[in-house]
C-alpha cells in the first residue's frame, strides 16, 4: 500500500488556509478516496508525491502538458526570460512572437488576444460576440464547459431549448436567462432554439470536442449543421478550443474537422504549463477589441514575457513534422488494448480517443450526450482510480474527466501503464 502522510498532513493544513483544502474543486479528491496527492516534482510522463511514490501521469495539469514534465526547451527558455523579470505591464518582443507564431501556422485566426486564463479568453470572446452583434444572447450545450463564467456556469431547463438555470450559487437567475442551453447531437433542439432565439442570440459556444465532462465526440455533421445554422441566422460561432486546441493538431478541432468558426478560444498548451489563455477571429472581428473598438478587455500579466517564453518554447516543438502523427498512434494503440483486453473478459468498458485524449468510459454505448453517462458507473472508477495510484499510475481524480498522453511517454510507460490498468480493472470487475 503506497503510503499519502505527508500528502494527508498537507491537506489537513491546506484546509486552514483554503476552502475545501484547495484552490480548485475538483483537486480535493472528493470524487475518488484517499487525500489528494500533493506533488513535489515532474520529470517527462512520471511525477513524484511529497511521501516520494512515483507515478506515471496521464493527466498532465489538465491538458497543458502536451511535452511532459520539466521539458528541456520550456524549462531552459523560462529560466533565460525570468533572468531579465517576470512582468513588466508593457509589451514585449517575446509577445510578437509567440503571436507570429501561432498566426503562420494557424489558417483560421487572421488576430489573437492573449490573457491568463481559459475562462478569461471565454468571458472576453462572449463580450465580443455580443459587442459585434449587439445582441445579449447565448446559446450553449449541455456537458460542456466553458470555464467559470457566470453565464455559462449553467445548466437545461425542462424543454426542448430552454433558458438556462444557474449551476453555482452567486450567479443572479437575470445571468442565468441570457443563456439557451440545449443538448449536444440534438439537430431538432439546435433547429427549436435558432427559430425561437435567433433575433437575440449574439452567440453559439460550444467545445467542438467536448472533452470536460466525458469525452463526447460529435459527429462532424452536426458541426458542420451548426455552423450552417449560424451563418443562416447571422449569429457567431465561437469554438472553444480551450482543451482541443492545439492537442488534436497545431489548428485544433478547426483543423481536424475543416469547419471555420467564428472566435476561438484558447488555453493549457498555448502556454507551456504557464498561465495563459488567448481569444482570436478574423481581424474585423477582432477590430471591435480596445483600443481599436468598443469592446473593452484588458489585463495587467496578460502577455506577460514568462508566459510567452514558455508558449513559444512549446509549441515551437509542436510544429516538428510528424509530431502529432507520433503522438495520435500512441494514443489510439494505448486506448485499443484497453479495449480489447476488456472486450476479452467480458467487461464493460470503452475508451474513446482522438488526437492525444482518451477517456475510459463504462458503457457499451457511444456517448455523445453528458445525460447518456451513467452516474452509477462513477464507483467504478472509484475503486480503478484507487487502485491504479497503487500501482505508480496517476489519473484525474474524477470519471468524468479525460486523460492524456504527452511526448514525454515512452513505449515503457505505456506497457507499465497497461500492465497496471489490467490489473486495476480486474478488481474492478472480478470483486
């Protein structure tokens, strides 16, 4: 049994200082036993806890670690930068250069905006939005996130397109009813909501490849529906790429599916494991943003140089030839002998995939719509999550959530991460 006392001495301590132990929710591992694990170090796909277990990490903080831990490149370039400050609330040569980067290699942006954060790059894109087309409304889908924002921090109403319905205390219900929240893969309810909203609607959000509660693939018609409908009804598409941009291909899920939205957002790799967001459109749309026009959004660190070395250090290895071929095999092979080897015992278990995100999802049914997952499955990865860090692997701690696979994981990693899933999965479902 792999010993958490240091990690659980830390926890109790944090929960003097912050609300629930930690400074994001789904940290406190309510979701799954034990304390959290509190992390000292990372190097490539392994990370190592304050009681000194090591393990090998498909979370990667989230998405942003695309490269590993402490990769070589981010870690040298960050250091060369904080050697000359950490912020200065001006701009900065290393600024224009991550935004060229991004720009010459990214087909459907013409101008970008960084900020800090991937829900500040959602809350700046919704302004937009609303300042270009002078209307309040948004429409969203149900099972994906956007980050906290007060109006998309909510969930359906009863009905086929209805008003949303605040998800978090805080949010004013007027908030909540400037959001049209339907369900994902639902052409009537998209088709209901563009007829009955259309007139007020400024704005479409959706991940295009919902990947923050379950991995929900859509079929690439349904996007492309949803753009026509939007197009139709002069109303923005803005896709959140937060997770998917720039983890499925250097243009995201823009790239991989050829459908142009509106706005993008973006977030986690766009900043090396910094903190950084960023929103970009065409450069009319991007026109209405202060200075040049009425939309006001500003930030003190946004740009900041420590940020953008590190961005560009990352993505500049993204662009390699062959990067994210390399990276999708082994995900799609990773996923396959999960699969199989479940299919073997009779178990029931999925593991969807695309680009380098896999989820493991206990169903025999394609999911697309967050109301198809069965909450009931959830002890399931209760007792697989347990007993994975058991064996030296690390996962978010929730089912809902997706895994990843960095650069950084070898062959090895794989095969000991299988070894473990195997064996986790039998105790699983064998007790």
């Amino acid at each position: 049994m792999r010993k958490r006392e240091k990690s659980a001495a830390l926890f109790e301590e944090a929960k003097k200082y912050f609300p629930g132990g930690v400074n994001s929710p789904v940290r406190a591992f309510k979701s799954v036993s034990g304390p959290p694990l509190f992390i000292k170090k990372g190097k490539g796909a392994r990370m190592e806890d304050e009681d000194g277990n090591v393990y090998i990490d498909f979370c990667c903080s989230w998405g942003p670690l695309i490269l590993g831990h402490d990769n070589e490149r981010v870690r040298a370039f960050v250091l060369e930068t904080v050697a000359n400050g950490t912020s200065f609330g001006t701009p900065t040569a290393l600024g224009n250069k991550l935004g060229k980067m991004i720009l010459d290699n990214h087909s459907y942006i013409e101008k970008i905006r960084f900020v800090s954060s991937g829900t500040e790059a959602v809350m700046s894109a919704i302004r937009l939005a609303r300042g270009v087309t002078g209307k309040s409304k948004v429409i969203k889908f149900e099972g994906c996130y956007h980050g906290h924002v007060d109006s998309l921090l909510v969930k359906a109403g009863s009905g086929l397109a209805t008003f949303g319905e605040s998800t978090s205390a805080g949010i004013p219900e007027s908030f909540a009813k400037e959001t049209i929240v339907i369900p994902l893969n639902d052409r009537e309810a998209l088709k209901a909501a563009f007829e009955k909203h259309a007139d007020q609607t400024a704005c479409v959000i959706i991940e295009p490849i919902p990947a923050n509660n379950g991995l929900l693939l859509q079929d690439k018609s349904f996007l492309e529906c949803l753009r026509l409908h939007c197009s139709k009804h002069n109303v923005l598409l803005i896709f959140d790429e937060v997770i998917s941009g720039f983890r499925v291909g250097f243009e995201g899920a823009a790239g991989h599916y050829g459908i142009q939205p509106d706005i993008m957002t973006f977030g986690k790799i766009i900043g090396g494991g910094m903190p950084v967001g960023a929103y970009g459109a065409n450069a009319e749309i991007m026109s209405h943003i202060a200075p040049d026009g009425p939309v006001y959004q500003a930030g003190t660190l946004s740009a900041n140089p420590v940020a953008m070395a590190a961005g560009y250090a990352a993505l500049e290895q993204l662009l390699i030839p062959g990067f994210y071929d390399r990276l999708s095999a082994l995900t799609r092979r990773f996923a396959d002998v999960i699969e199989s080897y479940a299919k073997q015992q009779g178990w029931t278990l999925r593991v969807p995939s695309i680009g380098s995100i896999f989820w493991l999802c206990f169903s025999e049914d394609r999911i697309t719509k967050a109301d198809e997952i069965d909450s009931a499955s959830m002890e399931k990865f209760k007792v697989l999550h347990h007993e994975l860090l058991q064996r030296g692997v690390y996962l978010g701690p929730s089912g809902y959530e997706v895994g990843f696979i960095s650069a950084a994981h070898t062959e090895q990693d794989l095969a000991e991460a299988l070894q473990a899933m195997q064996e986790s999965l039998h105790v699983v479902f064998d007790e």
